[in-house]
C-alpha cells in the first residue's frame, strides 16, 4: 500500500500536534466522526484501500508565494514494498546560511539523513540539490521543512516544489546481506517488478525456501521448438548418482535435430566391437526405431530424429566420474510434395521445396474459372499439414461462359465462332428484316469476355435495340388511282393503314410506333365531349373490312390539347394519339409510316397518296366501301385552297375556316378526293423511297365536286407534341 502523510504542525508556539490515522490490516480504514449537536454519536464505516499511487508532487506552504517564519512541515511518503522513492526537485529557493543553520528542508531515509538542502541554485552559501535526483535506500522517504522566525528576504524565498515517484528495485543486483545468510537465491536471480524471483539451473528444482537449489532430475518435457539441454552439475561431475529423463515432445509436424556439443564424457567400458555402456549411459529413444545407448568420450554430434518427440534417460552410478554431455536441439517442418501443374492455371508462391504451414495458391488464367467437386469457388488456397500432405486437393480450371446472348426484341443472334458461349465465343445480333433495323445501322460483333458479359469492340455491354423501320412496304403501288370510284388498294402496300370503329361510326388512322396510332381528334368527340377508350376498336393489317379479326384495344387517347370545335367549324390543331395495350410485332401487313424530318417541305403539285375505308363511289352513288382505297392528290396553294372557299361562306354558316395548321390537296376538276370515312387516315409523301405522313385526312365541302379541295392536318407542325406524349405515356 502506498501511504502519503503530511503533518501541519502549528509552530508558531512550537508545539506539535499530531492527529493519528490508524491502519488495520485485516479491518481496513477506520475512521471515527464524533459529531456534537445537542447529542453525540459515533459512526464507524470500512472504506475501500485505495488504489496504490505510483507518482506525486510535493510543495512548500503557499508556493509559489514565498513561505511564512516559524514553520515545520513533515511530508511522510510511502510506496509499495520492492520499490524505492525517487524524489526530483523542480525548483527549490530557501534561505541560505552556511550548513543551511536557519531555513532548511532535510530529506531522510528512516533516521539516516539524506540531504539537508537551502539556498537557490546560484548562491554562494547554503546547499542546494540541483537536478539530480535523491534515490531512497527503501520504499520510505521522510521531507521535514523548517524555518526560524526572521527572513531578512521573505518576500522572496518561496520555497521548494518537488515530483517523487516509485522506482523499481533491482534485489538481484543488491549486495549479500551482512548477516551471512549468503546471496538471494542461490543459483539464478529474476528481477519482477516490485519484487524478485529465485529459479535454478536444468537438473535442479526450488526448495521450499524459494531461495536454495536441489539436485531433481526425474523427468521434464521440452516442447520449444528449440532449446538447450544438460546433464546434472554438466561439465562437472553430479555429486551424486543421477537417473535423469528428458522429454522432448514438439507439435506435430517438426521433426527434432540434436546437435551435442564437443565435450562428451560418459563413463563406458572399452571392448573390441567400442565402448560398452556398462554403468553410465544416455539412451535415445526415438519412435519407430531401436533405442541408441550412448557413452564413451566421443561426442556423437549431429542426429537428425525425423520424429517429433524424443526421449533421453540419463543414468549414473555412485562410481565413476562422468562429465556428463550438453546438446541443443532444433526442429524442422516436414515438407510436402511438391504441387502438380494446373491446366489453364497456376501454382503460387514457386518454391524448392514445401514444408508444414505453407500455403499454395492457385489462380486460373484469363476466362478461367477454379472449380472444386463439381462447383464453382472464389479463391484457392491449401495448407501443407504435419502428415506431409495438402489439405485439399487441387482444383481444375474450367473455361467460362458468358450464358445465352441476351435475346433480342424483333431480332436474333448468331453465333460468328466459339461454342456454348466460352470465354472468346463471338456473336452478332441482328434484326428482323426488312421490317425492323438495328440502331445506328451497323451490325456489332460481341465478345464473351473474362467478367461474362457480351461486349461490343466499343465495350458496349448492353444488347442492340431493333427500331422499326418505317414507310418502305414491301409492296409498291405500280399506279395511284381514286378513293371516290378509285381503286382497291393491293395487300401489304398501304401497312400503316388502320380502320377504327368509334362507338359504330368509321374513321382511320396510321400506325407511327409499335403502340402508336396516329388519327384526327374529331373520331373522338361525340357531342362536344370526348368519347370513352371502351368504345375504341383498332383494326391493323386490313385490305378488306369484311375480314377483320379481334380488334386491339386502346390504353389511352389522347387529343391535342387545344384542339376546340363544338360546332364543327373548327377543325384547327385536328389531331390525336391512341396508345394501344400491347406492342405490336411488324410484318408485311403492319409496318409504321414515317413522321415527318427536320426541315420537311410541302412543295405546290407534290403527289400524296391518300388512304382509307370511306365513302366511294360506284355507278354515281355513294356507299361505304369494306376494300381499302387509294388516290393520288397534288399538294395545292393555300391561297388556291382559300379561294375555293370564299365563295361557299357567303351563302353558307357552316365552313371551317382554313390555318396554317391545315394544307390541302386535290385536282380542279374534281373527282379524286377523301370523304367521310377517311378521316383520320394518312396523306403520305414519298422522300428518298419512304412514305411519311405530311397529312391526317381531317375536312372537306363536298367530296370530289370540282373546285373543291380535301383539307389535311399539317402533321409537321405537331412533332413537338408527338414526341412529347409518346415519351412521357
């Protein structure tokens, strides 16, 4: 326990008192408060031992203000015991007289005086301890600071301030007591901390006095992977008669090498076959093999065991005075076969040779993957195991694959070479012509690489996409006739035709995408209000109306925003999207026309063809025609158009009037027109072998009566809309 006492003696009267703390070691601290109010009481309560303090500090009254006459202080320090006190005085000024007479601070051990200590580091007389510390003979140290009752300088000696803290003691290195009871320990001193220990020689154990040493052989075992063995008393004679056995027992997977030093000396009895192990002997014993008996003055030297454990029994006689033998032993692991070639792959670290705990690891090659019974692993790694053999066997490493190509979407895959998608097979994807194309128009070979991902020679993981390739039917009309008493239209010619049927009545329009319609906004209003998608029927890849199949039903409609025409007079912004439930697949029958490029003209006499299932007319009557008709028409002035108009508004309230959203198209003399029916339906010119669609077939006076023109919504005005709502439905 460390112990810090400090005692304030008053001594302006030179009168000491001293309060007492008493120690109980059994009990613990006590302490007795008697406490006077009106009653008195005593209380008694164990406090916790504190925990030891390893260091401190020590000042003078006041300091760093100067100290005060008539003072005797007394600091009483203690540590633990094995340690000594080292004490450093960080600064000390205290009147100096010669033999530090007047003012003084006297360090002492016990009784002893350590040092009697005053002045300050530069003065003349007095004795002052610099910085050098005072070390304590023991784990005490006793300060008494003391001053008399004149200081011609008290306003400034301020004192000391000291740091003390617990060193520990070398025993080991302590002189032998004075009392003759010889040294410590008698053969082998361990300095502790706080403490020390005795311990002996190999062939001796500690007497109950932990001190002294006896002669004790009678077995031990060595499992260090190298050490140093001896006999009893070795290079001398043991005292006595020995029978000593040593244990040499290291993990599994060392083998042990003895190694005996030169002096070698066991009694022994010289034949004519060597000396014969009578009286004296150190036998060998190593497993798997006979014993060896060893004596004789020669040392047998180097003895590789190739075991683990080896055991030597010593035996002597009270006869004969054998020296006896020292060795040092080693170990070393046993070794592995080398590792086998891997095909595809390789065996790291490359070394001479393979001992116990070293590992191998095994990596494939580029596009090679390590497989282990049948599966697939991450890594490899094997252990070279005290039985001389890996702990695993090792893997094989199998080509990879990249897995099916990802299908493509109106296209297909072909295989350029490679087999079942290995590492370096190479594919190339393509579209279903001539109805669909791959984007950016160039076919793109893909690589199964080493990460198995298809990737393009631009790195390009993703699979192409198939875009439909718009107004290049596979048939071409040879010549364009009439919709009123023109002819039929032959199959697969017109594909982006379609017939709607809006709650019974007719209407057209044209496929723009694989969910795209595009047609006039009036199909969809029925009195002024937008008729519901339930009552929309699309029917694609008609020629004759008679034939239709299951229709294909509408997930959406949606009509101009600004188109408003409650007296159907007008027909400005008359056009409207329906987005159809299912993707279509094109073919002959069904393929998109073209939206109108960047910078499209609508030139003055340019034919269109014009299509739908609307009124025709046969032996001059009309009637609703089921084959699908088609007509060329010239594109006309808007001024012509305009013209034509004029007159008819005079007489009449129910003309629409002509936009810039609208063109028209037709001949003088009429005869070729659209009519009712048709509306909806496409006005196709043809650019660089593709139709497009510069018109939706939206009004009209009088279908075919000369001088009379059909009105077409000008889609170009509207591509901005288009692509809008097909990007964002």
């Amino acid at each position: 326990m460390f112990h810090l006492k400090v005692r304030h003696l008053l001594l302006q009267q030179r009168i000491s008192s001293r309060s007492d703390i008493t120690f109980n070691r059994e009990m613990g601290w006590t302490f007795c408060i008697i406490l006077f109010l009106y009653v008195s009481s005593c209380e008694c309560r164990r406090l916790p031992d504190p925990e030891p303090v390893m260091h401190g500090a020590v000042q003078s009254p006041q300091y760093p203000q100067p100290y005060s006459p008539n003072l005797l202080e007394q600091w009483d320090l203690s540590v633990p015991e094995g340690y000594q006190i080292q004490i450093t005085f960080t600064h000390l000024d205290i009147e100096a007289s010669p033999g530090c007479y007047y003012d003084a601070l006297t360090v002492l051990y016990d009784a002893k005086i350590l040092g009697k200590f005053c002045g300050h580091e530069n003065s003349a007389i007095g004795h002052h301890p610099g910085n050098q510390p005072i070390l304590s003979p023991g784990n005490r140290l006793t300060l008494i600071f003391q001053t008399d009752d004149n200081n011609p300088e008290r306003h400034q000696n301020v004192g000391f301030s000291a740091q003390y803290q617990a060193i520990d003691s070398d025993e080991c290195s302590a002189p032998e007591p004075e009392d003759g009871s010889g040294p410590l320990c008698s053969q082998i001193c361990l300095n502790t901390l706080g403490s020390y220990l005795c311990a002996c020689h190999h062939g001796y154990e500690l007497r109950p006095d932990q001190r002294s040493c006896v002669l004790s052989c009678g077995g031990g075992i060595f499992d260090e992977l190298e050490g140093h063995l001896f006999s009893p008393g070795y290079p001398d004679p043991p005292p006595q008669a020995v029978s000593c056995q040593y244990n040499i027992d290291v993990e599994s997977g060392f083998t042990v090498t003895l190694n005996f030093t030169d002096i070698f000396h066991i009694e022994s009895v010289d034949t004519e076959q060597g000396p014969n192990c009578l009286y004296h002997w150190l036998l060998l014993t190593i497993p798997d093999r006979e014993p060896m008996k060893l004596c004789g003055g020669k040392s047998p030297g180097l003895i590789v065991t190739n075991s683990n454990t080896v055991r030597l029994d010593y035996h002597t006689d009270n006869e004969g005075l054998s020296k006896g033998w020292s060795l040092d032993y080693s170990t070393h692991r046993v070794k592995c076969p080398s590792p086998s070639n891997v095909a595809k792959g390789r065996v790291t670290p490359i070394l001479t040779e393979y001992l116990y705990r070293d590992y191998i690891f095994v990596r494939c090659e580029q596009g090679y993957k390590l497989m282990m019974d049948g599966e697939e692993v991450e890594g490899f790694s094997t252990m070279c195991q005290n039985n001389t053999k890996w702990h695993l066997p090792l893997p094989e490493c199998h080509i990879i694959d990249c897995g099916e190509p990802a299908p493509l979407l109106n296209g297909g895959v072909t295989f350029l070479s490679g087999l079942q998608n290995q590492y370096r097979s190479v594919v190339q994807y393509h579209c279903n012509e001539p109805f669909y194309s791959l984007l950016g128009g160039i076919n793109v070979d893909y690589t199964c690489e080493a990460d198995r991902k298809w990737r393009s020679n631009d790195d390009i993981v993703v699979s192409p996409t198939c875009i439909p390739v718009c107004g290049q039917p596979t048939e071409l009309i040879s010549g364009y006739e009439r919709i009123i008493g023109g002819s039929d239209a032959p199959e697969n010619t017109i594909p982006w035709q379609v017939l709607l049927s809006v709650g019974g009545g007719r209407g057209g329009g044209m496929v723009i995408g694989d969910r795209w319609i595009m047609t006039a906004a009036h199909n969809f209003i029925r009195k002024g209000n937008p008729v519901s998608k339930e009552t929309i029927r699309i029917y694609m890849g008609l020629t004759d109306a008679t034939l239709m199949g299951s229709p294909v039903m509408a997930a959406s409609i949606h009509i101009h925003p600004q188109y408003n025409n409650p007296n159907n007079v007008d027909y400005n912004n008359d056009i409207a999207l329906i987005k159809i439930q299912d993707p279509i697949t094109f073919n002959s029958s069904i393929m998109p026309i073209c939206l109108p490029a960047e910078g499209a003209t609508y030139n003055t006499g340019t034919m269109g063809l014009v299509s739908g299932f609307g009124l025709t007319e046969t032996n001059n009557t009309r009637i609703l025609t089921n084959k699908l008709k088609y007509v060329q028409l010239p594109v006309v002035t808007q001024e012509t158009c305009s013209n034509s108009l004029t007159p008819l508004k005079r007489t009449r309230t129910d003309i629409p009037s002509l936009t810039n959203n609208m063109f028209c198209a037709g001949v003088p003399e009429g005869g070729k027109d659209s009519c009712q029916g048709d509306s909806g339906g496409p006005y196709a010119l043809r650019d660089n072998k593709r139709f497009w669609a510069a018109g939706i077939v939206s009004w009209g006076v009088d279908c075919g009566k000369p001088r009379r023109y059909g009105v077409y919504t000008k889609v170009i005005n509207y591509i901005d809309w288009i692509n809008k709502m097909m990007q964002e439905n």
